[in-house]
C-alpha cells in the first residue's frame, strides 16, 4: 500500500497531486485513442488495381476511347474508379458517354415533392418524391435556384419508403450554365424502375446548400443503343417438377445491360422468370442495396422477343427460374449478354504518352470542368485505342476502413467522448481548488 506523506514543502507528493497527475493522464490516454481511432476510421488510398495503355495520336483534339469489359469487368457502379494519365504523371480530365441515342417526346411531367428540408449538419439537401401512377422512370430533372457549383447526387427508389435501393451513389452532375434566377440539373441515365418513391440527396459544395423547386421526368419515345457482346457464360439447366433453374455465370463480374435467350419448346409458350443475382452484393448503409440487387420477372415467350434489359446491373452468376406449371419444361440451349458500348472522351496531345489506372475500391467520381462543356465538343469524334491491359503489381494493397458504420453512430460515440470529457475537467478543477485551498 502506498502512503503519501502530509506535506506541505513544494514537490511534496501528496495524495491530492497524485489524484490529479492519474487524472491527468487518464484524459491524455483517453485523447489519443480517440484520435487514433478517428484516423483509423477514415485513413484508405486511391490505390488503382488495374492499368492499360492508350494508343498515340497524330493531332491534338478530342478523342474517344472504347471501354471494353475486359476495363469494366473491374470497375464500380457508374464507373468512378478509373483515371486517366499523361506521362508526367498529370491527371487528364474526361467525360464518361454510353453509345446511345434518346428520342423525346418533348413530355416533362411533374412529380410531387413530398419532402424538401436541408439537412445543414450533414452538408445535404433532402429531397423525397411520389412516383403515383407507379410510371417507369429513367430520367429525373431538377429545376434548383441557379448555382455554378457541380452537384453530387444519390438517388434511391423505394415502394413503401423503409427499403431504400440505390440508384445512383454519389453520382457528379453539373448544372445548366445560365443566367436566369433558376437552372435545371439533368440525370438522363437512371436505370428504369417504377418505384412509387423516390429520395435524392443533393450534396453541398462549400456550405452552399441546393435549393430544389421542382422535379420532373421526360417521357422518352425510343432509345436506340449500341452493345458488345460480353464473353459467353457457362450455362446449367436444373429441371424440378414445375419449374426449370437455370444458373449463368461469367468467369468474373459483368457489368450486363442486357441478355437474351435462345429456347427449345413447343410452338406455342409463355412462361414467367425470376431472376436474381447469386453474388457481388454490396450493402452501402443499413436499409439500402444497389438497384440490381433486387429480383426481377420477366416473360419467356414463342411470340416475344426473349430478352430482357437491364442498366447498371452488375453479376458473375445470375440465376433464372422458370415458371412451368403443369409445361414441360423448355430447354435454354443459349444465354448471351451484351454490354452498352462505353466510352472515355477526352483532350489528347500527339507526342505524348497516355495511361488508365482503374479499379479501386475507395475511389470517388471526379470533378472535373469539362462536364459544363460537353456541348461544345463535336459529335462525330476519332477513337483511339486501350492496349496492354494487365493487372498491376502491387494490387491489393489498398488500406480499407477498419470500421463501417452509419455516420450517426459516429456523432452518438463524439457526443459520449465529449461527456466523458465534460466530467474530467471538472472533477480535475474541483482537485485544482481544493489543491490550492490547502496550500493556503
């Protein structure tokens, strides 16, 4: 047992300066766990794990790449992680554009706002809509008050507003540069869905809040697209007594827009399909899932088409499971899956080497100026090409976030930290007091 003399001689230890030294040092211990846990929390790197070559060009200009899946087999949802290089190791800034066509039919319709409250602690506007007549969306545009700022979207749909799917996550959009009090910021690419509710949380830029008027959709007569055809999958057949489970899986992760099915049958049949991913699900926050995540029907049919289109759906092994009832079965001899054609557009130098570092898993979109300019850039553009695609030597690597949570329970565990710290300065001013009330 240890005994502290009474002693009133200057460097004396006494019980009460010990006391507040252990005191002292508990508050210092208690800092720097905290802050290295904080650190911990939010230390990771860009680390790209993939990397490929771009072709030399004669002559200065805008040029598009082809991004073929061999790239986009390795990338995330709407592709943020990839990046484009000069020799010197300067980032080049692009756009992103699907070989697409959109016919309008000029038709803006309007969805009503049910919530629109600026959330300032968080640094997001949120703003939930009422799909009512259940509509297939794949479009949203959003007349805000003007602001030159670029704007980073997540949108999500839901049927019941307690399962939430994403959308779009963390997507960059610019706004319409005007002069007018109002601007409009088009997202043009939604992956169609009818969800009868639809949430988007327009984050902040510089403590600059989006303030949001209205929401439409534009009512789309036809789309035509370009695909590639994605390496072919393995097929397997399972018959049950009703019901046909086909498994088709690639040798790694596809991005899948759409796939059609070659059946053996009778002359006449139409039979519905569930289908559903077997893997690569992703859970970003508690009550929400990516889009394709959800299972989907369809029908199979001797006067249809057989196929089915998806957008942003992402899948190494998809599984189908036939409806035959009292049928017999039918036999899918061919599965085939096509790509949209992807493409980089960007400013390229003659004389000067180019490269694409791709593939991460902490990587974010870009913000990049090009994006306000898209429109001055021609239609029609020269391509150049990607080559020597190889896995880089250090992949892998990258430092991953020890701790995923919600950001709530972040603020819940800041606000216990700040108590805790509340009753130890006080209970230290308490012992400084009555230090200096015995000195006297």
């Amino acid at each position: 047992m240890r005994v502290f003399p009474v002693c009133r001689q200057a460097g004396c230890v006494t019980f009460e300066n010990y006391k507040i030294r252990h005191m002292k040092s508990i508050l210092k211990y208690i800092l720097f766990f905290w802050f290295a846990f904080i650190l911990n929390l939010f230390s990771y790197s860009q680390t790209y794990n993939w990397q490929a070559k771009v072709e030399s060009v004669e002559n200065a200009g805008y040029y598009k790449m082809f991004l073929n899946s061999d790239v986009t087999s390795h990338l995330h949802h709407a592709f943020p992680d990839i990046r484009l290089y000069d020799d010197k190791n300067n980032e080049i800034q692009y756009i992103l554009s699907q070989n697409k066509t959109i016919y309008d039919k000029g038709k803006r319709t309007e969805l009503k706002i049910l919530k629109n409250k600026y959330r300032k602690f968080k640094h997001f506007t949120e703003v939930i809509v009422e799909n009512t007549g259940n509509i297939e969306i794949s479009n949203l545009i959003f007349k805000v008050v003007n602001t030159n700022n670029p704007v980073f979207i997540k949108i999500m749909g839901s049927s019941d507003t307690q399962k939430w799917y994403i959308l779009k996550n963390n997507y960059p959009t610019v706004p319409d540069i005007t002069n007018a009090d109002t601007t409009e910021i088009k997202v043009m690419n939604l992956p169609r869905s009818d969800f009868k509710y639809i949430k988007i949380l327009f984050h902040d830029y510089d403590e600059q809040n989006i303030e949001v008027i209205k929401v439409y959709y534009h009512d789309l007569a036809d789309i035509r697209a370009e695909y590639t055809q994605l390496p072919k999958p393995e097929i397997i057949q399972k018959d049950t007594l009703d019901k046909s489970i086909v498994t088709v899986e690639f040798k790694e992760a596809q991005f899948i827009d759409m796939f059609t099915f070659g059946i053996q049958g009778p002359e006449f049949y139409l039979r519905k399909v569930q289908m559903m991913k077997d893997d690569t699900g992703i859970v970003a926050t508690p009550g929400e899932e990516f889009y394709d995540q959800m299972k989907k029907d369809f029908w199979l049919g001797s006067l249809k088409s057989n196929r089915i289109n998806l957008a942003d759906y992402k899948a190494k092994k998809v599984v189908f499971i036939i409806d035959n009832k009292d049928n017999q079965p039918l036999k899918v001899f061919k599965v085939n899956a096509y790509q949209l054609k992807n493409y980089m557009i960007t400013y390229l130098l003659p004389d000067t080497k180019y490269h694409l570092l791709y593939g991460s898993k902490n990587a974010n979109f870009p913000s990049y100026d090009l994006p306000y300019f898209k429109d001055t850039i021609p239609k029609i553009l020269p391509e150049t090409y990607i080559y020597n695609i190889k896995r880089k030597a250090n992949a892998g690597t990258e430092i991953n976030t020890i701790w995923n949570f919600p950001v709530q329970y972040l603020w819940f565990s800041i606000g216990i930290l700040a108590i805790i710290l509340i009753v130890i300065s006080i209970l230290l001013l308490k012992r400084t007091v009555k230090k200096n009330k015995n000195q006297e």
